[in-house]
C-alpha cells in the first residue's frame, strides 16, 4: 500500500490525513508513514471490546453481593477526599461588583504602553513605563508611528482602583504576625519576595488558619 502512496501527491496524501482526522504536517515520507501506521493499527471498537472482556474475566462474582450499607467510611481512599480545593472570593456590595466589571471592560481598550525604543533593546522592552522628555522625542511629540502615552483618561473606575482583580484588597506580609491584622473578606495577602522558604511554608500554614488568601502562592511550597 505504500508504494501506491508514493505515486500520489502530497496534496492527495493530506486529503487522505484529514478524512483519518490526522496531523497533515510534515514531509512526504513522514506522512506517507502516518497513513501505513494508522491502517496498521486496530480499530477502536476492537480495542474497546477486549478491553471489556477482560473487565467481566476479572470481575470477582463475591462483590455483586456487597450491598451499599456494608460500606464504612472509613473505608474510603482519604486520596479520593483531597478534591480541588476553591479560594478565598471577598465579599462585596453589588457597587463594587459593579465598580469591578467596568474596570475590565476599560481594560480591554487601554494601549499598552511602551518605553521609548523599546524595540530596540531588549533592557527597555523588559522595563516599566518611563515618560519621555527628550526635545525632539517623537514619542513626546506624539507621533502616530510611537506607541501611546499615558494620560489622565486612561484612569480607570476610581471606586476599584488598587484592587487585585479577584475584588481583594492586597496587603503585604514578611511574617506570619502581618496576617493577624488582615481581615479575610475583603483583603489578602501577598509576601515579599525577600522571605525565604521556611517561612513562607508558615506563612501559608497560619493563613490557612485564619482562613486568608495568598495571592503569589507557590505550588512548591
């Protein structure tokens, strides 16, 4: 069958791919032995049917008699009960829900704003905004070529200025004493970056406690 694949074309070879539901990518040879490969191999409802077959060999016939009282909860996997856990949401007014759906939509036709000769060194690119002030800068002067300058009416929704985009207010914290002061439905919590591991793992610990989210929260940790 190969050889009749050889005398096609790769345009006829593609056709072939898609109406299989496969990758149409790649060279002649590499398609051509995609094609051979999918021929060869078995049928999904053959493999489907072994499958089940071996299910019902396996089947012990003693658990058919097993009713569902019998079941202990102890006797559940505690890996099963360790589900996805849902984070902290604040509790707000419906202003300030409101306040926070407009700040999006604003968001969504803010320019980005770049530094001046950001594409020409890849330092700048990485950086901040930073005004420009040279005389004959043509980003200062505006020009529609240069990218857009922050203004004042790119502020947005004064309300929801400052608030992470959960609806949070975000707090700083170095130490698990810093947590203390943070009131779980309206604020969270973000280290520093200068704390180390060991504490971080406490400050986690505690925040869990006191029932406060941790925004930059490590996966490792």
């Amino acid at each position: 069958m190969s050889d009749n694949y050889e005398d096609m074309t790769v345009a006829e070879i593609k056709a072939l791919l898609k109406e299989a539901g496969l990758k149409v990518s790649g060279k002649k040879s590499e398609l051509i032995e995609r094609l051979v490969e999918a021929q060869d191999a078995p049928e999904e409802s053959e493999i489907v049917e072994e499958v089940a077959d071996d299910v019902v060999e396996n089947t012990d016939d003693s658990t058919e008699d097993v009713e569902e009282d019998d079941w202990d909860d102890e006797d559940w996997d505690e890996e099963e009960d360790e589900g996805h856990v849902a984070k902290q949401k604040p509790v707000l007014s419906e202003d300030m829900k409101l306040a926070l759906a407009l700040r999006d939509e604003q968001k969504k036709k803010t320019p980005a704003f770049k530094r001046t000769e950001w594409f020409r060194y890849k330092r700048l690119s990485r950086s901040g905004w930073r005004a420009p002030h040279g005389m004959d800068s043509k980003q200062r002067r505006n020009y529609k070529y240069r990218s857009s300058l922050v203004r004042v009416g790119h502020g947005k929704v004064a309300t929801a200025r400052g608030l992470h985009p959960s609806g949070f207010r975000e707090v700083m914290v170095h130490n698990t004493g810093d947590l203390e002061v943070i009131d779980p439905e309206t604020e969270a919590a973000r280290v520093g970056k200068t704390v180390g591991g060991r504490k971080r793992e406490q400050i986690y610990s505690r925040a869990d406690e006191l029932g406060i989210r941790v925004l930059n929260r490590r996966r490792d940790v």
